[in-house]
C-alpha cells in the first residue's frame, strides 16, 4: 500500500466505530418502522460485537509483532554479549597459561644452570686433584736428598719437561738461578730456579716446594704453559723483557 493510501490504526479504529454507530441507528430505525424492537436491539449488538472482534485483532497482532522483534533484538545482545565475555575468558586463560610456561621455562632455565654449575664445579676438582696428584707423583718420582747437584736437577728437567722445551726451560733457569733450587733474591725474596715471587706460589705443586727440585720445575712448567703456552713461548717473551 501507498503512503498516501495507508490506513493507521487510528484510522481503521474511527472508521470502525463510525461504521458500528452508523449501522446501529440503520438498524434501530427499521426496527421501529417494522416494529421489531428486539431485532433492532439484537442487530445492534452484533454489530457492535463484530466491531469489537475487528477492534481487538488490529492492536493484538501489531503488539505481537513488536514483541516478537523486541525478543529477537534482546536476544542477539545477549549473544553478543555471550560472544564478547567468551572471547574475555579465552584471552584471560591464554594470558595466564603463557604466565605459567613462560614461569616453567624460567624454572627449568635456573635448573639445568644449576646442574651445570655443578658439573663445572665438580670436574674443576677433579682436574685439579688430578693436577696435584700429578705433580706429587712427578716429585715423589725422584728420592728426596739432604743436597742436589746441578747436573742432578738438569736430568730431572729433561724428564719432566720433554726434550722439545727443555732447552728454553735450562735458557729461564740459568738467567733465574743458575739452577740452585734454593736461590733466594734478598731484594724481593723470590726463590727457587723459577724465582718464584712469592716463593709460595709454589707449594700449588707440592708441600716440599722449598727442598725439592723437582716440585719446583713441575710448578715452573705448569707456569710457562699458562701464561706463554709452553717454555719456548716464555723464553721468546723473556729474550724481549728480561723477565717473564
């Protein structure tokens, strides 16, 4: 229908109870002319009843429809609603599960540190136990005397230094000594064929690093080997700065 032929619900309304009052008179006039009054009355009333049917339907299924789409309005708030608090809860859950891996990943991060500290920590003792031993067997190798002679103490080098770096390590030790293993410097009380400084230093490689010849090149090696890589490396170094 057109806009300018559509008929409001007022307008059906009005329409209908001016239909109704104009049928009642139309029927209360005939009655009277033929005198029926009863059927004038009865006539009436159905009219006026039929009216009322028409009356009722009109605003009844306008509100239905307008309920009808209230509901379905309420309804898809609610869903969307539903929707927006399930995705809330989904992110929540993500945010506090990545919390916890990241948490457990710290935790097994500080743990393998742990044990690998330990590992580390472990086989450094055990390195230097070996080292020690080592050099206590290196010493006790050679009987412990009241003296030694230079020749003596030049054997004991070539055994426990090897013939390829000997004649560096004999270079260090005549400039150092002269190959007297209790060689003392009164100035700054270096002792030993390395003089040693502090001539303590030496006792990493045994306790009777002050009577014992051979305690004192198994130190003087480990030394050269250290810090110059080998005893020639030192002797290059010591050729160039008078020390090493």
């Amino acid at each position: 229908m057109s806009e300018g032929n559509r008929v409001t619900g007022i307008s059906v309304r009005g329409f209908a109870v001016a239909s109704a009052t104009a049928v009642t008179t139309v029927g209360a006039a005939v009655g009277v002319a033929s005198g029926d009054e009863q059927g004038a009355v009865t006539d009436g009333v159905e009219v006026v009843a039929a009216d009322a049917t028409l009356l009722a339907e009109i605003p009844a299924g306008t509100n239905a429809q307008l309920h009808t789409t209230s509901l379905t309005q309420q309804a898809e708030v609610q869903s969307v609603a539903a929707d927006a608090d399930a995705r809330i809860a989904a992110q929540e859950a993500a945010r506090i599960q990545a919390a916890e891996d990241a948490n457990e990943r710290r935790a097994q991060e500080e743990r393998e540190a742990e044990e690998q500290a330990e590992r580390e920590a472990a086989e450094a003792a055990a390195a230097e136990a070996a080292a020690e031993a080592q050099s206590a067997s290196a010493s006790a190798d050679y009987s412990v005397q009241s003296s030694y002679s230079v020749a003596e103490i030049q054997q004991m080098a070539r055994e426990i230094v090897g013939a390829d770096q000997f004649q560096c390590f004999s270079n260090i030790v005549d400039h150092e000594s002269g190959w007297d293993y209790t060689a003392t410097n009164p100035s700054s009380g270096a002792y030993g064929l390395m003089q040693a400084l502090p001539g303590t230093k030496m006792a990493s490689a045994g306790a009777d690093w002050q009577t014992n010849p051979a305690t004192q090149i198994r130190w003087g090696l480990n030394y050269m080997e250290d810090r110059y890589g080998s005893p020639c490396g030192a002797w290059d170094f010591w050729t160039v700065n008078n020390w090493y």
